[in-house]
C-alpha cells in the first residue's frame, strides 16, 4: 500500500531525472557512434584471420585426432606386413596353366 502512496513521487523524479540527463545523452551520442564505427572496422579487418585461425585449428585438432587413433594401430599393421612379406616370399610364383602364343 506504501508502494501506491509513493509512486507519483517516484514517477516525478524519475521524469525529471530522464530530462536532467538527456543533454548528456545526446552529447555522448555522436561519441558512441564513432566507437560503433571503429569496432566495426576493426572486426572487417580481424574477422578473416580469426577465420582462418580457426580453420588452422581446427585441422591440426583433426590430425591429432587421426594420429592419436592411427598409433596404436601400427604395431598390429607392422606384424600384418611382416606375415604378408613372408607368405609372399615363401609361395610360388604363379605360372599360367595354358601358355601364351
């Protein structure tokens, strides 16, 4: 009840403060443009190698990412080759059933 007694006091100072401070509102405008301006130009320049960056990053994270699954593999592919290099080296050669004219 307090609340309803004191809201047109409370709406009177809010009203005026809103026009105490709306000169050094639209004095600072131009200002803060300017600063709109200026970011703006210095994201058009930072944006491409932010980009690229991020490009970079996330390639080399796939590569860690392929090597960390290929190593472990590499043992078990160095005993496929050596059973391979013997079993060829051990078969042999294949010759033709018919000969060729």
């Amino acid at each position: 009840m307090l609340y309803l007694l004191t809201l047109p006091v409370k709406i009177v100072f809010c009203v005026l403060i809103a026009f105490l401070v709306l000169p050094f509102a639209l004095l600072f405008l131009p200002f803060l443009l300017l600063r709109l301006v200026i970011k703006a130009g210095v994201l058009i320049l930072v944006l491409p190698f932010a980009f690229m960056a991020a490009v970079i990053g996330l390639a080399v994270a796939f590569v860690a990412v392929f090597l960390a699954l290929l190593v472990p593999l590499l043992p078990i592919a160095f005993v496929v080759f050596c059973v391979w290099a013997v079993v060829r080296a051990a078969s042999r050669p294949a010759y033709p059933l018919i000969p060729n004219p």
